[in-house]
C-alpha cells in the first residue's frame, strides 16, 4: 500500500463515502445520516432493548443514542416504553412501519457491500472480512 494511502485512512475514505451512499439511499424513507438504520436494524433484531444496550452494542456515544432514537420515534419506526424494573431506562419496540421496512433495508445494505466488493472474487471477500475483523478490537 503506498504511503499516501495509509490503512487507516482507506478505512475512513470508505466509511464516508458509504456512509453518504446510504444516507442518499434511505433519505426518502426518513432515515437520513446518523447510522439510523444501524439503530433500528438492532432495534426490530432485539425488540425490547434497552436505550444504553443500544449504546454499548453499537458503539455509539449516549448523545448519538438519543438523537437517533428521537428521530425514529418522530418517524414512526420504533416506540420508547418505560423499562419496568428502572423507570429512568427506556426499552425500544420496533413498530409495524419499522418491522416492514427491513426487507428494503437488508436490500440496500446487501446491494451497498455488493457495489462495495465488486472487484473482488469470491475467496478475496472471504479474506477481506477475515483480515477487517482480525484488525477490529471491540
């Protein structure tokens, strides 16, 4: 790799470009930037999660929680409930819109890693996620 592509930078040059890519493709949904749909693909996954659940797991700052949470709510994909064993937490239910609308989001997000790996043969995807997750440390 030459020096003026440093992995840590290709890595980040393509997050941002996917990242636009999918902001353009769920904003006439209502689900701009943000990784809103990160957060409701988990939310319909494990219905009844709680808020900070939601924050560990997606490695997300509580604030980026909150506001992503707020604007599904507004846009009618999931419904906040008190949690009943802590009334300061909240448990997130996808709604019927949010429950429906995963067979487009699973869509988009298999055509975006299918553009995304397009140059590379099967065995060479295999070893990309294989090496990406080896580099990724929790």
């Amino acid at each position: 790799m030459s020096p003026q592509f440093p992995i840590g930078k290709s890595i980040s040059l393509i997050y941002r470009q996917n990242q636009k890519r999918l902001a353009q493709a769920f904003k006439p949904y209502g689900l701009g930037g943000g990784g809103h749909h990160s957060f409701l693909k988990t939310i319909v996954l494990h219905p009844g999660i709680r808020q900070d659940r939601l924050t560990a797991d997606l490695k997300f700052d509580k604030a980026t929680t909150a506001r992503a949470v707020q604007h599904l709510e507004r846009e009618g994909y999931i419904e906040r409930r008190p949690d009943d064993s802590d009334r300061r937490s909240h448990r997130l239910y996808p709604t019927q819109k949010g429950a429906d609308f995963m067979p487009r989001l699973n869509r988009v997000l298999s055509d975006f890693n299918a553009e995304l790996t397009q140059n590379l043969d099967e065995e060479e995807q295999k070893q990309l996620v294989a090496l990406l997750q080896k580099i990724y440390r929790p």
